[in-house]
C-alpha cells in the first residue's frame, strides 16, 4: 500500500488544465429525470470515513472531478460526464471525437461544453478505441444516424461489440447491475464509485457501425487533416482495441490499455478472459512506439493524463511489469499444481509495484485476475474429481444445512464467524443458509450483514459494488435492472446477427419435434438468407440457393428490426404458410433482466 496519502501529484493532474463544467454537473432526458448527475457524490470532498476503504475513497475523490480539460494545443477531454471520458481532437473543419461516452445524452452535453469554449465545430469523425458499451454507445448524441463522418474502429469491433452487449447481453446488464452499484444510494454507506469512474448514464443508447477499419499496427490515416499513427492491441483489455498517436500534437491515446489502476482480465459483469501476456507486451510495444522521443502527454479513456515522456515511461513500464507479473507467476505457480483459489489466496505483487497508486485493484483485483489467468489456461475445472460434478447451489446447500444441524443452527454459526472477524466464511456459510431457505429473514440478515461489513472493508470498488447490492438484495428483494441496451443495438446488426438474437431465444426442448423451414429475402440489401428449425436448433445462413421453404418472407432490413421486436408479421410480403412464424415465435422465451443473484430462481 502507498505510504504517502499527503502525495498530490495524482490530484494535480486531474485538475491541471480546467476549463469549465456544468453547474450543477446534470444530464437529463427527454423525460425531464436525470440520466446523469454528480450532485449526490459532493460527500467525497471530506475526508474518508470508516465505511470506505481510505485507498478507493482517494481514488473516487480523484475520478469524482468533472468539466472540460486542456490536455494539450488542439486536444480536449471532457470527464466526469460519464464512466468514461470523451477526447475532442480539433481538425481543419471541426473535432474528432473519441469515445462517445454510454449515452447519447451525455455525449452531447459534453460536446456542447466544448462548443461553448472552443466554438461551435462540427463533428468531423468519431473513433471508438474499442467495443465496450461506454465507448460508442452516446455516439448519436454527436452525430445524427445517416452521418456521412468517418467511423473509424479497430478491425472485428462490430463483431465483439454484439457478442459482449447483444448475445450475452442480457445477463451481462443484470451482473453489472451488480458490480456498477447502480442501485445503491451514492453515499458514505454505499456507492463511492466504480474506480474507472463514478458510475455509469442511463439515457439513450445507440451504435453506428465502423465505416474506416484499422487493420494492423503502423497504419497511418489522416482525418480532416489530423495525422493519426495506429496500434492495433487484440485480446487486451477488449478483443478488439486500438492505442494511437496524434504526432503532431506529440500525444498519444492509450485507449484503456493504460489507466490509474489495475484493470480485469475478466470483469465481474462477464466478458471474455483477456490476455495478460499481450497486454503486457503491446504496452512495451507502445512505448517504443509512440513514446520515446515522441510523445508528451498520454491519456487514456478513463482517469486523467500524465504529462512528461519519462514520467509516462514511467507508468507504462509499471504497468507493463505488472500484467507480466501477474500472468508468469500464475503460470509458474499453476505448473506447481496451484489451482486459480490457491495461487490469489497468497499472491503478492512485488514491493516498487505495490508503491505506486495506479497498480491497485480499484476496478480489476489481483484475486480474480490471477483466478482469470488460470481458467485461460486450464477452465473452471482445476483438476480435482471431487469438483467434477458438484452439486447445484440449492441442493448442496440443504445438504450443508443438515449436517449443521438445522437452518438455526447455521444462522447461528454464521453470526460466529461475524463476531470472529471471518466475514469470507461467514459470507460462504451464509449463502448456504439463503439457498436452502431463501424465504427465512434471519439467513437473510446474516448473509447481508456479512455482505456489508466485506463491502465496507473493500479497495476494489467493483467488489464494495457487488457486497453491498447484494446486501441490499437479501433485504428488498430483487432490484429492477433499469435499462435494456441491446434495442439501441439493433440498427448497427448485420441480418445475421440480427437473426443471432432470434436462434440465442429458441426454447430448445420444446422445439425437438418441430421442424420448419423460411426463406428471407432482404430486399433493399438484396441478400437471401436460409433459416431451418431441425432437433431443437434454429440455423440461419447466407445463401445464393432458392430453396423450397414451408415460408418466404420479402423484408427490408428496417423492416426486418420490426419484425424481430414484435414477432410480428403483419405489413410484410410473404408467400407460403404465415402460421410457421407463430409457431416459431411460441417456441422462444425473453431473457430475464432480473434474475435472482444471491438467492435461488
């Protein structure tokens, strides 16, 4: 742990180059209510209490601070508009605009901010440095949806861009539900933050899919007379993801490769488990690259800039060593016979790493990065046959209740473990008591109480989220997830992707008997597509083949959105047997947004 909490050289940058910011720092709707509001985290400015870990409160007073900043001649950043920020790079006709935050409302709000003191540029071309939700999703709120402006993203964004937010999307929104703390009161008792930033908007979502692709590091582009040196970073910290260099600005964007924390190779919410030896390795790459004799200040997509080629060297070697680290002694140790519990139950980051205030778990955790590490390698099966076929939670836990004697009992040993200090065991125990009685307050209070007390403790702000709405949760019941993304999404699909979303609903036992066939003829695209419902299994593809099906369905691609939606066909063109539609659509469910967490379905 840093010593020196006196330390303001982190503070210094967060505020170096400030400009202006709303007053008070509110983004609202069509509606009226608020889709973003910093008013409720003003408790941050006093002094960290007992319920917040001192670490993640200095950090959350950092990521706290919001307005439109200088980073440099011509480059802009508005943050604390949104979990991420959004760059402004001036051009020859107006403003680049990189990572258009989650909602279109903020997004606006911030490009208007910029307006009101660089002047009302139009927006010349947006980058997205990579396919995650809070870097794309406000795009229309600076670019109208039939925008002519270069869309320029790193090669297969579209692709994990749908995989992350459409396919799984639906369990993704309610985990980071979760670990967001998106429904807990912003306050000393509660959520502080995410580490990243302080929380995530809820307006308007949409996508608009990449126009310029950047295929391979070294590709050189220039937008509105901007000259832009590119990287390409697959499989670190998104599968698809772009640092680069602005040469003439001596600047070079990190995208969220390199931020003041240590990041997840696998987040809380779910994704695909990142590479640590690549991330390391691309960072090692980008200081070659883009910053010796070349760069002057670094920023990022989150958290502020440092200034100072040494000083960026700096950092990005510590946190090159630290994704190495991370992933060689996991590797070491699990060539040992250590599973993923066993090695992140004693790792230890190396003292000079541990100094530095950016190494820490504020949003990712060296416990379940080094868990994330090993299940690359080796799966969720670490090797022993008592862990091959457990039983599920509910089962195992009513088996764990009887061997304690009882639901009483069990309670009573959990307040045990509480009174002992073992909030880990007690937590452990606590959820066995819940799933075997999930309707008995008393294990719901002890569980919460558990939850609570390890939330309160936490430096990881991602964990201090999770412990406390599932606290919550125990007490009130499930919470309401508030918004659905993947709807936003949907006019940046391709139709195959779009059909994706159909096939992901098919209630597949009871589809084993039925077997249909339809035909889709997109007419405004002039692309035919096959799909087969056969054992359960709803297959779709490309085809040039005219087929016999048992329906034929002629769509445009907006058309095809609506149809998808409503399960409807009505105002369309079709030849054959419409009732193979109906009966396609009552073999599918809807996915559930609020699903039950730490208490059985």
């Amino acid at each position: 742990m840093p010593a020196d909490f006196l330390d303001r050289a982190d503070f210094n940058d967060a505020d170096r180059g400030f400009i202006s910011t709303l007053d008070p720092c509110v983004v609202t709707g069509d509606d009226g209510s608020p889709v973003w509001d910093m008013r409720p985290y003003e408790f941050l400015r006093d002094n960290a209490p007992d319920t917040v870990n001192p670490s993640l409160w200095r950090q959350c007073q950092l990521t706290a601070r919001h307005g439109l900043y200088r980073v440099c001649d011509g480059i802009y950043q508005v943050r604390g508009f949104d979990l991420s920020n959004m760059t402004l790079v001036e051009s020859d006709n107006g403003v680049i605009v990189i990572d258009p935050l989650i909602s279109a409302e903020t997004a606006a709000a911030a490009l208007e901010l910029c307006r009101g003191h660089r002047g009302a540029r139009p927006v010349t071309a947006v980058i997205y440095t990579h396919p995650h939700l809070d870097h794309y999703g406000g795009v229309l709120g600076v670019v109208d949806p039939d925008t002519t402006v270069p869309i320029v993203a790193p090669a297969h964004f579209m692709e994990h861009a749908v995989s992350e937010n459409v396919y799984a999307g639906t369990a993704m929104l309610r985990r980071g539900s979760y670990y967001s703390g998106s429904r807990l009161p912003a306050s000393p008792t509660g959520q502080v933050g995410m580490g990243l930033g302080q929380a995530g908007s809820t307006g308007t979502v949409g996508l608009l899919a990449p126009t310029l692709e950047i295929t391979g590091t070294g590709q050189r582009e220039e937008i509105d007379g901007v000259a832009i040196e590119f990287q390409i970073t697959p499989g670190t910290e998104a599968p698809a993801e772009m640092n680069f260099l602005f040469p003439h600005h001596r600047a070079v964007c990190l995208a969220e490769n390199v931020t003041h924390n240590l990041h997840n190779i696998l987040t809380l919410r779910g994704a695909q488990v990142r590479d640590a030896r690549m991330w390391s390795r691309y960072i090692a790459e980008a200081v070659d690259l883009f910053v010796l004799d070349k760069a002057d200040v670094a920023f990022a997509s989150h958290h502020w800039p440092t200034w100072g080629t040494d000083e960026i060297v700096t950092m990005m070697t510590e946190q090159r060593d630290l994704y190495a680290y991370l992933h060689d002694q996991t590797l070491r140790l699990l060539n040992q016979g250590y599973t993923g519990i066993e090695i992140a139950e004693s790792f230890e980051v190396p003292p000079r790493l541990d100094a530095q205030w950016h190494t820490h778990g504020y949003y990712g955790s060296i416990s379940h990065n080094v868990k994330a590490i090993h299940q690359r390698y080796m799966g969720w099966y670490d090797g022993n046959p008592a862990h091959l076929w457990q039983h599920p939670p509910e089962q195992a836990a009513s088996r764990y209740v009887e061997l304690l004697g009882g639901i009483d009992a069990t309670i009573e040993r959990v307040r045990d473990f509480i009174d002992a200090g073992d909030l880990r065991f007690a937590a452990e125990l606590g959820s066995h008591a819940v799933f075997a009685d999930p309707d008995n307050p008393a294990a719901r209070a002890a569980l919460a109480e558990a939850f609570r007390q390890l939330g309160h403790g936490a430096e990881n702000a991602t964990w201090r989220n999770c412990f406390l709405v599932g606290a919550l949760e125990l007490e009130q019941g499930v919470l309401h997830t508030p918004f659905e993304q993947s709807s936003g999404l949907a006019p940046a699909l391709t139709v195959t992707q779009l059909f994706d979303t159909l096939s992901l609903r098919v209630v597949g036992p009871r589809a084993w008997s039925e077997h249909l066939s339809i035909s889709w003829v997109v007419t405004d695209t002039d692309e035919r597509f096959h799909m087969e419902l056969s054992n359960g299994a709803l297959v779709h593809f490309s085809t040039s083949v005219v087929r016999q099906t048992d329906l034929t369905v002629h769509v445009t691609r907006n058309e095809l959105v609506r149809v998808l939606a409503t399960n409807s066909l009505d105002d369309v063109e079709t030849t054959g047997d419409r009732t193979v539609w109906t009966t396609l659509t009552d073999l599918t469910d809807q996915p559930d947004v609020d699903f039950p967490v730490v208490a059985p379905r």
